[in-house]
C-alpha cells in the first residue's frame, strides 16, 4: 500500500513538472515577428475589452487596465522594434509600458513610465494558436496577464508565469503600418498620412518641448517646388481633429506640447475666387500635386498606411 502511494506521488510529481516545462518551452521558442506599427489590443477573456492605460493618463505611473473599447488613444499602443525585443508605447502619453520597480515575481504591476531602456521596458510576442499572441516580459518567464481572468472595466494588468489561460492571450489590431522616415512625401488626398512622433527623450515634468516640421509643396512630374496653398489638419492619434486650416508651401508647421504624436494629412485648396493667374496654385496641380514634411525640431517622421 505504501509503494503504490509514493509511486502516485511519484508520478504526479513528474508529470506537473512535465506539464510547466512544455508550458515555458512553447512559450519561449515560438517567437512571433510583429511589424512595426500602432495598433489596438484586445483580450480573450472578453471580445470588447482590450488594453488601457487608465482615465487617459499622461503622467509616469498612470495604470495599464483592461477596459471596454472605446476608440480613445488611451487603447492605442505604437509597437516598435528595439533590438531583439519591442518597447509598446500608449498613444496617449507617448511614454512605454513597464514592470512597475522592475519586480521579477508574479502579480508584479505593469504601468507605463519614462523610457529607460531596462528589461521592465521590453518585450517579445508568441503565438498562442487562433490569431493569439502571448506577451513576454524581458525580466524572466513572465506573460502579460489580466489579474484574476476578470473581464471586469478596471481589471488591473499584471505579470505573472505563463499558464496559458484567456487571461494571457492578447489579439493585435492594426490601426496603422509605420515606417520611419527622414522625411515625407504624399500625393494630395491620398490615403497616405505622415504621423509625427514628439522626440521622447525630451519629455521632461513641464510637458514636451515644442516640435516643429516644415511643410513643403511640389509637382510629381518636374518635381518644381511650389508656394500654393494647402490645407492642413492635424489629428490626434484616435483621428479627432485638433487643428484644420490652409498654409502653403514653406510654411512651419509649430506643433504643441499636448499630444505625444500627431497625424497630418494634406488637401488641395480651393480658394473659390476663381483661376489662378499665374498656375502656380497647388488646387491647379490636380493628381501631379505632392505634399512633404521635413523635420525641424524634436521629432521623427513615420509614414502611415
């Protein structure tokens, strides 16, 4: 009787360890290649609830939570490579998510923080089998995770060892394809946008420091440089408008301190007073009209698609 019961025990000993083992292991070889872009994260514990940073926070510590979609930057997180690992940033902030104190157990807190190119900061994708991916910290064998499997608004967003459950598998949607770019340039009302990233290193407690772009205007054919005039919206990353208005050809674009990343895109004019006198105007360029932007100051170029 007593051999029958430590060989149980044995067994049962053996296959646990078994089962963690094969857990880790697929979750460490089965690498996923994610391409750059902006993109919103959904969970699988509810179909509508996805990641968040919590009541929109600019701030180092505001807190990553699970929340119904809504569409707000809050829910929008910029993917981007950084060596062998990718960093996330939430559009809201412009900051990256982080292992709160770099803790390495389970049930540690993930927030989002200054950029300090630590292990807290970085962070690989794996398939986890239906379109799922499972997001792994660089700190040790730890997955992204909704705390208690809760699909609850406000669930907190945590670390913890890998179990394959709902709660560690994320679904990524992308809003937007980025490659970056010394400048830009766009056929006018094209779908095309150029997205302009506040440079984050600059980020201090007052705010960012101010960017600024130059605006330039231009015939595909000749490729002749020209003064006419545009108009110009700015948008915040969620596409609300922040600001519309025409500008030509040579103009700076200054851009504000209130939003980490902008979205521009470009329009013929149409002044309504009739033919341009010296064809000169852009609105008389038609499908030949192309638009740019050159960096000025603080920031970096990202073409969207």
């Amino acid at each position: 009787m007593k051999k029958g019961i430590i060989s149980f025990i044995l067994v049962l000993t053996v296959s646990i360890g078994t089962m963690a083992f094969s857990s880790i292991s697929a979750f460490a070889t089965d690498r996923l290649n994610i391409q750059e872009g902006i993109y919103t994260i959904y969970s699988k514990v509810s179909s509508n609830k996805v990641l968040d940073i919590s009541g929109g926070s600019t701030s180092s510590g505001g807190n990553l939570q699970l929340y119904q979609y809504n569409g707000t930057t809050s829910q929008l997180f910029w993917i981007q490579k950084s060596g062998s690992y990718y960093t996330i940033t939430p559009m809201c902030s412009g900051l990256v998510l982080d292992v709160q104190g770099g803790d390495m157990k389970s049930g540690t807190n993930v927030q989002q923080y200054y950029s300090n190119d630590t292990s807290a900061q970085k962070w690989r994708f794996y398939d986890a089998g239906g379109g799922y991916c499972y997001i792994g910290c660089d700190l040790g064998r730890f997955a992204l995770d909704v705390s208690g499997g809760s699909s609850k608004n406000g669930t907190n967003i945590q670390i913890y060892k890998p179990n394959g459950t709902a709660s560690q598998k994320w679904e990524l949607r992308k809003v937007y394809s980025t490659s970056e770019n010394s400048s830009f340039t766009a056929r006018t009302g094209s779908s095309n946008s150029c997205i302009v990233k506040i440079d984050t290193s600059l980020i201090n407690k007052k705010g960012y420091q101010k960017a600024s772009v130059k605006l330039k205007t231009f015939n595909e054919i000749d490729q002749r440089g020209t003064d006419g005039k545009v108009l110009v919206t700015l948008r915040d990353m969620s596409n609300r408008i922040i600001w519309s208005g025409v500008k030509s050809g040579g103009d700076t674009l200054k851009l504000g301190d209130d939003y980490p990343a902008y979205r521009i895109t470009v329009e013929t004019y149409d002044s309504g007073d009739g033919p341009i006198a010296n064809g000169n105007d852009f609105i008389n360029l038609g499908k030949t009209g192309m638009w740019g932007l050159t960096n000025q100051k603080n920031c970096q170029l990202y073409n969207a698609y």
